[in-house]
C-alpha cells in the first residue's frame, strides 16, 4: 500500500486508509507506537495495559536489581511519600 505523506504544522503526516484502520480496530484519538528500524517505520497499535495484568506478570522469584535494592528497602530519610 502505498501512502503520500502531507505536511502537517511543523510535522508530517500520514492517513491511515478506513478498511486498515478498521482492520486494526483503530479509531480517531487512538494511540499508537512509532518504531524505526534500520530504514524503516513500524507502526503498532499501544495495547492498553491493565495494571492487574502487570502485576501478575512478575515472576515469583523477581529480585530487584542490586543498584535499585537499596534505595527499594531503605527507611524514608525526610517527609517523601509513598
């Protein structure tokens, strides 16, 4: 598919067509990532991610690592807040 790129402000942009946006299940204000590789765009649609989800993905066995340890089991030193 090719796509004729349009300045837009300062930027330029690109039309999604209706039947691929609809494909993707893209709809006006969703949010998508741009990544380049080598010489080339990617677009991929930013899944929502739900925090329980998250969460239950981290391993039993996760251990911070050894430069964020300290700071994670360390005793608040002023007012932070947590």
């Amino acid at each position: 598919m090719e796509i004729e790129l349009r300045k837009w402000g300062n930027s330029i942009g690109l039309r999604i067509p209706n039947k691929l946006a609809q494909s993707m299940s893209l709809e006006e204000n969703s949010v998508v990532e741009l990544v380049q590789s080598d010489n080339s765009l990617i677009i991929k649609k930013k899944e929502e991610i739900d925090i329980d989800e998250l969460i239950n993905s981290i391993p039993d066995d996760f251990e911070y690592p050894e430069d964020v340890r300290n700071f994670v089991e360390s005793e608040c030193q002023g007012e932070e807040l947590i």
